[in-house]
C-alpha cells in the first residue's frame, strides 16, 4: 500500500507539472486530485476478477481511470492498453508509465483507428468523461469479446443516457453506486451487440 501511495504522490507531481503547458485534466479539480481523480479511478478496482488481465481504456487523456488502476496493479499480470488521440497527452501518459514502471501500452490514435488485433480482445473496457453512452458502445463494440465487459463512469445522466443506449444496442447492464459522486454511477455492461432492425 505504501507503494501504491508513492506512485500515486509521483503520479500527482507529474500531472501538477504538465497541467501548466498541457490541459490535462480540468483546472478546478486539479488540487482535489486525491478524491476527484485518484479515487474516482480506484473505485473500478472493486469490479474487476483476478482473471481481468487485459484493460482496455478509451479516450485516456490525463490517464484516468487507466494510470491509478496500473499503479495498484502494478507486480501483477494486469496489462492495461491506452487509447488517445492527442500527442502531447499521449507524450504524458508513455512519461508517467516510463517513470512508474507500468505495464502501460499506449496508443496514439482514435479507437476507429485501431484494428482489434493490435490489442487482443480486452476483459474489461474502461471510459471516463469521454463521450455519451451510445457513442461509447459504438467506440467499445469493435473491441468486444464473448467475455468482455465495459465499466464507465457516469455522472447523472446516465438514466437518459441508458434509454438512448438501449434503443440502438443490447447490453446486459449493472449500475454500482459511485464512491465519489453521490449522483454518479459505475456502469457495468455485457454482451454488447447491435440491435438488429
């Protein structure tokens, strides 16, 4: 634990340091990192298996929930896959796992611009602040296995959001309380597939 609470003191002097050239998270939330960020991401750590060996993270921008999970993680068999389409981000996240020693893949792209073969089929999809629910099933979809599930942190909107969802898309869904936003969920969804019309 000691470990843990190091990286992350690391993790945070590195987000405090690039947050002056490099907009990474929003400013207001910068000196409430412990609970805004660090805790927000750690609170996945509850849904994921021993067997969750793969993560993959869409949209990772200042690395959460991505980075905090990879620092628990770190000295087990979890791999985690970070997708982010802008440079100087991308530049932030390969220095924090470099600097971190994270078994930390990151890729500078669009998730429509990657082929699922470069990834592997993931356990677990993770997304936070990245897009609508419907647009994040369509950006996961790609990426699905048998056994994949995606975990998405959303903020009081995601009844609207699950009814647009459910119009377009089947998924099998688990709502789990949010820890740091009394009016925030942690979805959990499976078997994401397309409705056929």
């Amino acid at each position: 634990m000691a470990e843990v609470i190091r990286d992350l003191e690391s993790f945070a002097a590195l987000l405090t340091k690039w947050q002056a050239v490099q907009n990474l998270v929003s400013r207001e939330t910068l000196k409430d990192v412990w609970t805004r960020h660090f805790a927000d991401s750690l609170q996945v750590l509850k849904l994921l298996d021993d067997s969750d060996n793969v993560i993959l993270d869409l949209g990772s921008g200042g690395g959460f929930p991505a980075l905090p999970l990879a620092i628990a993680s770190k000295g087990g068999t979890r791999r985690f896959v970070l997708v982010e389409p802008n440079g100087r981000k991308v530049s932030f996240l390969r220095t924090v796992a470099r600097e971190l020693g994270l078994a930390v893949t990151v890729f500078n792209k669009r998730s429509d611009e990657i082929d699922s073969r470069e990834t592997g089929v993931p356990n677990v999809i993770t997304s936070r602040a990245l897009a609508s629910l419907p647009q994040l099933c369509a950006m996961s979809a790609p990426f699905f296995g048998p056994e994949t599930r995606a975990i998405f942190h959303k903020g009081r909107e995601h009844v609207e959001e699950l009814v647009e969802s459910s119009a377009v898309w089947h998924h099998d869904v688990l709502l789990t309380p949010s820890d740091t936003d009394p009016q925030g969920v942690l979805l959990e969804l499976k078997n994401l597939r397309l409705k056929t019309m």
